[in-house]
C-alpha cells in the first residue's frame, strides 16, 4: 500500500490527472471491523425521535441539495435547486421552470459543490442556505422554512464557478470565484494568448438581510490564475475573504508540466470592506453582459427570470491595499480559516506538508510594506512573513479542513484516505484515522463559522467499492461519522450518499426545527390563475389555449370529467391543492402530458401542459395515497378532432 502511495505521488508530481483507483486495499476495510458497542447507541435515533442535527449535503452532479439526519445517518429530503426534479415537478411546473433559466437558455442540470448556511456575528442563524451551480456559474438561495429554492442568481464573465459560494459572518455577501479564466468579456481569440488576456473573476452578491435577495454588486477582475476554494475571514479577519489560486503560470493547458511548475501558488486576500467602499462612491465601470436572476416569490408561488444586462467590474489595481497574494505551496485547494479567524490553512495537493497563514502577519507585513515583488500589479507577501506554522507530513493529498470548537483542525487526504486531527498553534498531529474510500470533504456542524459544534465529524468519500451492497457498475457514494467529542476520532457508522457530496453544512435542528413552514395558506395564495374552492372552478378557451382552472380535495378533483378539448389544443392545467391539513399533497398524472407531472402541497398552486395528439377519452388521476379514497380521485378528458363543435363542458 505504502509503494502505492508513493507511486500515486510520483503521478501526481509528474502532473498526471488525480486518480484514486488504486489506492483500495480491501483487506484494509475489516479494520473497523472492531467498532465499539457504544458506537451503535451513538448513532441510534429510536424510531419516533429525532436527530439532533440537520446535514445538507452537496448533491454534486446532481445538481442538488440532499438533507439528512445526524447522527443517525437517515436522509430526509431531497431539495431540487439545479435540476429538474421528478418527484416535486421542480422545473417541469410552469411556475418553476423560470429558476433554470439562464443565458444561455434552459439549463436544467448542474454540478453543485458547496452549501454554506447563512449567519449572524459568524454564526449560523439557520434562515438560508447558500449553493453553487458549478458548470453554468450560478448561486442558489435555498429557504431553510419551506427547503425551497427561492432564487438562483446566474454569475457571468465566470467559468467553473468553484470558489463558490461561502457567505460573509453577517451574511453580507454571498461570494462566488471562477476555476476558469475566461476572456472578459467573452469574444473570439486563439486560446494561446491566455496569459495576460484571461481574467479570473472574483464576484461579490449582496444578500438583503430581510427577504435574502441577492444582487450581484461587483466583481474583481483578477490575473488569469485557476480559482479554486475561498473563505471568509471571521472575528478579526472579517472583512477578508481568501481565495486559493493555482497555475499561476497562467498556462493555457494544465496538462503540460508547466502548471506546477511554480514551488508556490497563492492564496489571495481580498478587502472586501475596502472595495466595497470603492463600490459605494461609484469606482469601478460596469460592462455589459448577459445573466439572468431568477426569483421564486412565495405569495404567487411562481418564479419569475429577468435577464440582467451590465455588471460592475473593478480592477484590483485601481483600489490600493485591497488585494494581495499568499505565496502558499503548491497548488493549494482548500483554503480554510479557522474559528477565531487569525489561521488561513492552504492545503496543497502536492505539498507535502500543510500550510497555514497568520491573518495578524499578513497585517504587518501589509503595514510595513514588505512586498516580494508583484504579480500583475497585485502585491505578493513575503512567505515566511505570513506563515504561522506547517503541519509536517500529516498524510498525502491534502484537500480541505475543518475546525472543532477546541482548536483543533480536521484535513482529509484524498489520497493516503484518511483524516488528520491536528492542534492550531502547536501544528502537532494528534490523530489519525482510515476513511474508505479517498475522501474529499469533510464537515463538522457550525465548522465554517466562529461556533462549531464539535462533536461529529462527517467524511465525504469520492470511491465507495465494497463498503455496501453491490448495485452494478454505478454506486452511491459513501459517508462516514466519527464521534470527535474525545481526544481520538471514533468511527460510528456509514451511510449512503446522493450525487457527489463535495461539501455539507450541518446545523442544530433546534435552531431551525420549530420555525419551519408546516401549510401555506390557501387564503394567502395570490397565484394568478388559483381557484380557491370547487365553485372557483372553471375552464377558458383562448383561442388554442384551454385553461382548465382545477381544485383538488380528498378526495375528488374539480372539474373532473371535460368534454370539448381538440387535438391541437394546448391544455393548461392549474390545480390548487385545497387541503390546509399538514402533510396532505395530491398529485396530478395526466396520461402523455408533456413529460411530467405535479406532486402540489396544501394551498399551493401549479400548473402543468397537455397537448392531446389523438382523439379519444383519456384519463387523469392523483399520485399520492391521500385518502381511503385516494383510488377514486381521478377524471376523464374526451379529446374531439380539431374540427369538431363539441363545446367546453364538464
Ligand atoms: Cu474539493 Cu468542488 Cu469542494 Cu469536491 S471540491 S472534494
Ligand atoms: S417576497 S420583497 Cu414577500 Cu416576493 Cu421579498
Ligand atoms: Cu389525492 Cu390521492
């Protein structure tokens, strides 16, 4: 195993794609074999209780948002936020498919990465959480009342949109970074004249502390470097934020050797506080672009998406003492700040010790103006005037770090597979323990915060193998929770994953638990096209366009049997669901509708299209089992040819 690390090194050094495949050892996974009995009361959640933290988990190329029990592992909720999603209608509802729009059209599939919750004096307050669209650069707002995604905000001069998207202590700003420079504005030029052409855009959204809308106030326009993680700085630092960078040669293809060839990256220190204060007396010059904003509104129950025409761009250089450059080896990943907000841990996959950076040096050695030279007029510090200290040779592959509220740091190393406990200040190791397989990121409650929670870490690994049943070829991904509440980590338990969790963000469920939605009010429903009783009910012909105005209500629909509809008609079906019990959808499947169908909550609104290609009778019924007379609750359309008379009846 050990030859195989070394090996997985030398791939990695020789600039060869990171792959993991090699690194099982399947005699490797009966080591906790010897789990402790206490392990299993640890993560038991007797039937009837509940959890003490919600976990939402990064749904990676799911483009979605996944909600979980701790520790019991269970999952709870899978909230649709980049996707299209069978099981609600998210994005195939008429009043949802707006949230996908972007510029570049319907884009009803991502890649998401990282969840950050929403705070207040850098703790968590529980009132939304934040995701990035990682392939079509987009943030998502997500309501933690309803678990709703409640607005999508698309990033534009951004490629990749990794650095993305972590909040500000006061949740301020939601931040978003580009992996990719890009040519800024996008146009036609040979890719080989990347450098010093391609910009990496850094952009600031603003999040309105009452109703969370966000508005994108600026972006700095950085050298062409990758970006690839960020953080915020909190207590001290807040007012910071910290990116890190990698192929700072600015090489154009990242499969020459040539994009480590630098020993050192960056982290980039951005002032925030500063260049917003540029913002707000009018600096910096707004270029026109294309991105659309996406609002779901909670009273209509309808997204509506405006496509934003200009964004404000700023030049780091014109705003003096606002950015500079961490030299932090090499090619670091995760960029981490720890709770008091004095340690920025840069974790370079091919270092092979891990860096951390003291905030209170990089202030003196900005204020005695001890610079290294610059890199496209942005000052570089000093590396040995920054750094508070190396974690010597803790493992192999660093990628991300989380903190505990005792001063200890977790790291994962995606390639040796474990994770490292190691002490702040001292930079001792003080733990080490297998994760199966090669994990990414991990995740402590409250770890990217000023209050952590320490008593669960939870390990994301990217290879599964062996861990459960074999389901073919294709596997979920797998979890692991360690109970950290000691001085050794304890592994408890494995569960199953959806999509590729790259990151989580956990909370206490008694923070958020007793303020969420339970009915939305029939009475406060101001969907445009509603019927709020059977008697509302009614059906419109416009031309081609019928709009069938429905109610549904244990356990009938209203109207239920409709005769007059034509082939070549477009049916629009809008069903209020009346119901204003806790927990009692209907669903509405109308045979070869146009690719879906609608799950609608008590007091909700949706609509769905029917566009009938042949004559006959044809029947609709409701999904959910809502009643003992769920079976019963259906209805028929009688579809006439296109030149019948028979009229709208029903
Ligand atoms: Cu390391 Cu996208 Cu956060 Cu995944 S990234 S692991
Ligand atoms: S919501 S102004 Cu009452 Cu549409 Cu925010
Ligand atoms: Cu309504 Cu089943």
């Amino acid at each position: 195993m050990k030859n195989t690390f070394k090996l997985m090194v030398g791939l990695l050094m020789a600039g060869i794609v990171m792959t993991s495949c090699n690194n099982q050892n399947s005699s490797n996974n009966k080591a906790n074999g010897a789990l402790s009995s206490s392990a299993a009361e640890k993560v038991y959640v007797a039937p009837g209780e509940h959890d003490e933290y919600y976990a939402f988990m990064s749904g990676g190329f799911s483009g979605n948002l996944t909600v979980y029990g701790l520790p019991s592992g269970r999952m709870f909720k899978e909230i649709p936020v980049f996707s299209q999603y069978p099981t609600n209608g998210y994005g195939y509802s008429e009043e949802t498919k707006p949230m996908l729009e972007t510029s570049f059209g319907f884009v009803p599939w991502d890649d998401s990465h990282h969840p950050d919750i929403s705070q207040t004096n850098g703790e968590l307050d529980g009132r939304w959480i934040f995701i990035n669209g990682n392939n079509t650069p987009r943030i998502a707002r997500i309501s933690l009342k309803t678990f709703e995604t409640e607005e999508i905000i698309e990033v534009p001069n951004s490629a990749g949109n990794h650095s993305s998207s972590f909040i500000t202590e006061n949740t301020e700003y939601v931040v978003a970074g580009t992996r990719f420079s890009v040519p800024v504005p996008q146009r036609d030029m040979p890719i080989n004249e990347y450098k010093g052409n391609f910009k990496g855009a850094l952009s600031f959204i603003s999040v309105d502390p009452e109703h969370g809308h966000m508005d994108l106030k600026f972006q700095i326009l950085m050298p062409g470097f990758n970006y690839d993680l960020s953080h915020p700085g909190r207590g001290k630092s807040h007012g910071w934020f910290f990116f890190t960078t990698y192929n700072s040669e600015e090489a154009s293809t990242l499969l020459e050797v040539n994009a480590s060839q630098n020993d050192k990256d960056f982290i980039a220190a951005i002032n925030w506080k500063k260049i917003e204060e540029y913002v707000n007396n009018g600096g910096g010059t707004m270029m026109p672009t294309n991105y659309a904003h996406n609002v779901y509104d909670e009273h209509t129950h309808t997204a509506t998406s405006t496509m934003k025409k200009e964004v404000r761009v700023v030049n780091p250089t014109d705003v003096p003492g606002a950015v500079y450059l961490l030299p932090t080896p090499k090619s670091p990943h995760g960029c981490d700040v720890d709770p008091s907000g004095e340690y920025i841990v840069g974790n370079g996959k091919l270092s092979a010790n891990l860096t951390v950076h003291s905030f209170t040096k990089m202030l003196d050695a900005i204020e005695n103006e001890k610079f290294d030279g610059d890199a496209y007029g942005i000052p570089i510090l000093n590396f040995d005037d920054v750094l508070a200290g190396t974690v010597e040779q803790p493992g192999l592959g660093p990628l991300h770090t989380e903190f505990d509220d005792q001063g200890n740091a977790y790291t994962t190393f995606f390639i040796s597979s474990e994770v490292v406990k190691w002490k702040l200040g001292s930079w001792e190791v003080i733990d080490r323990k297998p994760t199966y397989y090669s994990v990414g990121h991990l995740m402590i409650p409250g770890g990217n915060s000023r209050k952590p929670f320490g008593k669960y870490v939870v390990a994301m690994n990217k290879i599964t193998k062996d861990r459960y049943l074999p389901t073919g070829p294709e596997l979920e991904h797998s979890a692991q929770l360690y109970d950290i509440s000691g001085e050794k980590m304890e592994l408890l338990y494995d569960f199953p994953t959806h999509g590729e969790p790259h990151y989580a963000a956990a909370i206490p469920a008694s923070i958020i638990k007793d303020k969420t939605q339970k009915i939305y009010k029939l009475a406060e429903n101001q969907h445009p096209r509603k019927a709020l009783s059977d008697s509302d009910a009614k059906i419109v012909r416009d031309g081609k366009n019928v709009h069938v105005y429905m109610t549904m209500i244990r356990s009938h629909f209203s109207p239920d049997n409709i005769e007059g509809i034509k082939v070549g008609d477009k049916v629009f079906f809008h069903i209020t669901n009346l119901e204003q019990d806790f927990d009692v959808p209907h669903g509405f499947a109308m045979i070869g509708a146009n690719n879906a169908e609608l799950l609608i909550m008590p007091g909700q609104t949706r609509t769905l299209t029917w566009e009938p290609k042949q004559v006959g009778v044809w029947p609709f019924y409701c999904t959910d089992f809502c009643s003992a007379l769920h079976q019963e609750m259906q209805g028929y359309i009688r579809v006439s040819p296109a030149d019948s008379d028979i009229e709208l009846s029903w």
